[in-house]
C-alpha cells in the first residue's frame, strides 16, 4: 500500500548563528519553506515527508546580514523577523 505524503513542521533554532544545527526528519523529506510563525520563539521548516520513512538528521544554517557566506552550503530564502534577518541555508545532499 502506498503510503500518502504529509507535511510536517519542524524547529530551528534561531540563536545558533554562523554554524551547522541538525534537525531530524524522515529521510527524503522535501523542504517547502522556513519562515517565522508569530509568537513562536523559533524559526520553523515545513517540509513534505513520508511519515513511515527512518529519521535522519538534515543540516542547516542561519547566518546573519554581514556574516562570511557558508561554502558548501544552498541558501535558501531570507527570514525577517522584527529587527532581525537571518538568511537560511541548507546543507547540500
């Protein structure tokens, strides 16, 4: 049986800046967006995952306007929230 898609959220933190955080996802998970939720006190990754699919852990990074740009890394999209911008990056697969 084939088992349907879903999409689920997940945290980053937004105070580990300029350096890798590993959040666990179901292998093969497909990142739609990263954006601030308001009220919440983190950044949040919603991706399309297979709920059935083994957790892995997928590399990210935050990186303030002015910090050295990650190599080896693929940005993402840029974040505002309030008086900050964080710029999001995804580890390379």
């Amino acid at each position: 049986m084939h088992e349907l898609k879903r999409i689920f959220k997940f945290e980053l933190n937004p105070n580990l800046i300029d350096r890798p955080q590993a959040v666990a996802m179901p292998a093969g998970a497909r990142v739609l967006d990263i954006d601030w939720q308001p009220g919440s006190p983190t950044l949040s990754i919603w991706a399309v995952v297979d709920p059935e699919a083994p957790y892995e852990n997928r590399a990210f990074y935050l990186a303030f306007t002015g910090s050295v740009h990650p190599e080896g890394w693929r940005y993402f999209r840029t974040v505002f929230v309030g008086q900050y911008v964080y710029h999001a990056y995804v580890g390379v697969e």
